[in-house]
C-alpha cells in the first residue's frame, strides 16, 4: 500500500473521534442500548417467575431484534457521515436496516460455513495420519506435514477472521453492498491487504480504548463527588456507595446483591437511574468511535472512499 494512502487511512481513523458528535448515530445507539437492556431485564424476570412461561424467550428474542436493527440503524448514519455525505434521517436509516441488515447475517453464516469446511478438512488429515489408517511410514509423514500448515492456516485464519472479515462485514454492508460484493471484498483484503488492515484496526482499537479511558476517568472522578455532595448537601439517607452503583450499570435489586444498602427514600433509586444513564453513555461513546472507525478503514481499503479534503 502507499504511504500517502497509508497516511490518508490514518487520518480518517483519528478523525473516528468526531463520531461523538453525530447525535442522531448517538440517540439511536443509546436508545438501542436502553431498550435492549429494559427487554433483557424483562426476560430475566419473565424466566424467574417460571420456566414454563412463554414471556421470557419472546422478550429475549424481541432484545435481540431490537439490538441488531438499532445496531445497524446507528451503523448506516455513522457511515454516512463517514463518507463526508450528508446523514440521512434516523427514519430512513431505520428502513434501510431493515432491507439490508438480513445481508450481513447472510455474511456471518458464509464465514462460519468456511470455517466449518476449514475445520473439516483439518480434522480429516488428522484422521487420515492415523497409524492404523495410513501405515507406519505414511501416518508420521502425513502428520509432520499437517503440523505445520496447520499451524499456520489456523493462526492466519483466525487473525483473518477476527481482524478483517468479522469487523469489517457490517460496514460493507452499510456502505450498500450485497452479498456477494461484501464477500469478495473481504477475501481481496485477506488476500492483499491482510497485514496493513489488522494494524488499521490496531489502531482503532487503541483509538476506541483511549475514548473508553477518557470516559471511565470522567463518570469516576465526577460520580464520586456527585455522590459525596449528594449524601452531605441533598441529605441522601444511603451511603455513597449506593449512588456510585448505578454508574456501574447495576438495578436496585443487583446492587442490594452486591452489597450496597438500599435506602428508604426515592433518592436512592432515583441515584441509580440517573447513573444508568451515564453507564449507557459510557459505553455509547466507545462504540461509536468503534464503528467509526470500522468504516474508516473499509472506505480507506476499498475504492468507495471520497477524497479527503486538502
């Protein structure tokens, strides 16, 4: 790859950072996250009544529905407004995550048949070097040879896999591809591209964990003064433990599990909600910057990107 186009595809991921402030990619995303847990607790709750209720599989299904659309959904706008294009309204995107979401699981379902076909023949030359299958001498050869080709396809595989194919399918997806498209794609990068796409998404990595730092450092220092003012200004009757619990994505009933006393008045589960919106947003944050900078990188790696500005 050239290191102007290397240069350029590092500029559009530090500029992943601006993800933050598509709103309309964060409203969606943060209303995914709200919905998606309220379902969740529904079904833990559904399922603890009884395990012959049919309340709690549907719940989980419909959490898993609403993840994966809004998902895509906040996907779409971020890869508008990473293709420098303007972002379409959340309705549109919405519509078209559900004409086009269906294709990265298509995707998924190719890659995990590959690996399944990749594993097979694996296994089999394993068997095959069997000494009671191939013989004395042909069993060692065949396995000194399985050994380390073997090795390798796994190890290249697997980097293949979890670096290029599994992060960067969705956002060939939202850029509009089909199927076939996305898989060809993907094979071209493994192929050519393989070891300049994993140190791109190195560094989104480091970028998306530098954000999750800088998040954690402000709920922390900002959650524990909140919380010391509140229980000595508001007159809180729960220690601040309690009020630092909802940062921490823990409900009333987990945070008596894990401890934290639960007060008498509404201030305490008043505490833990408003924490939970600051979780929701601590985690938010990361993954927009995340999925920014997945579309950075298939943009700057495949022909859809647009010139940057000089």
């Amino acid at each position: 790859m050239p290191e102007r186009d290397l240069l350029n595809a590092l500029r559009r991921i530090l500029g992943s950072v601006d993800a933050v402030r598509n709103a309309r990619a964060l409203s969606v995303l943060l209303g995914t996250f709200a919905s998606a847990g309220l379902l969740v607790s529904m079904a833990e709750a559904s399922l603890a009544a009884g395990p012959g209720s049919w309340r709690g599989p549907v719940q989980a299904g419909a959490a898993l529905f609403v993840a994966f659309y809004g998902g895509n959904t906040a996907g779409i706008l971020v890869m508008d407004e990473a293709r420098g294009g303007p972002v379409r309204e959340v309705s549109e995107a919405l519509r078209a995550a559900f004409a086009t979401a269906h294709r990265l699981l298509l995707v998924l379902l190719l890659l995990a048949a590959g690996c399944a076909l990749f594993a097979g023949v694996l296994l089999g030359l394993l068997w095959l070097s069997r000494t009671a299958v191939s013989g004395a001498v042909l069993g060692p050869l065949l396995f000194g040879l399985t050994v380390p080709v073997g090795v390798l396809a796994v190890g290249l595989g697997a980097l293949a896999l979890t670096a290029v194919a599994v992060p960067l399918a969705a956002p060939a997806v939202w850029a509009g591809s089909g199927v076939r498209q996305v898989v060809r794609r993907l094979v071209a990068l493994i192929r050519h591209r393989l070891p300049t796409v994993v140190l791109l998404m190195a560094a989104v990595s480091l970028l998306t964990a530098g954000m999750g730092a800088i998040v954690t450092f402000v709920v922390m220092v900002g959650g524990r003064v909140v919380a010391a003012l509140g229980v000595a200004v508001v007159g809180v009757d729960v220690p601040a433990q309690q009020l630092m619990a909802g940062l921490f994505g823990h409900g009333l009933r987990s945070a008596g599990a894990a401890g934290a006393p639960i007060g008498s008045t509404g201030h305490g589960a008043a505490a833990l909600v408003g924490g939970g919106v600051v979780f929701a947003l601590a985690l938010v944050l990361p993954g927009l910057v995340y999925l920014r900078g997945t579309c950075a990188v298939y943009l700057a790696m495949t022909d859809d990107a647009p010139p940057l500005p000089r």
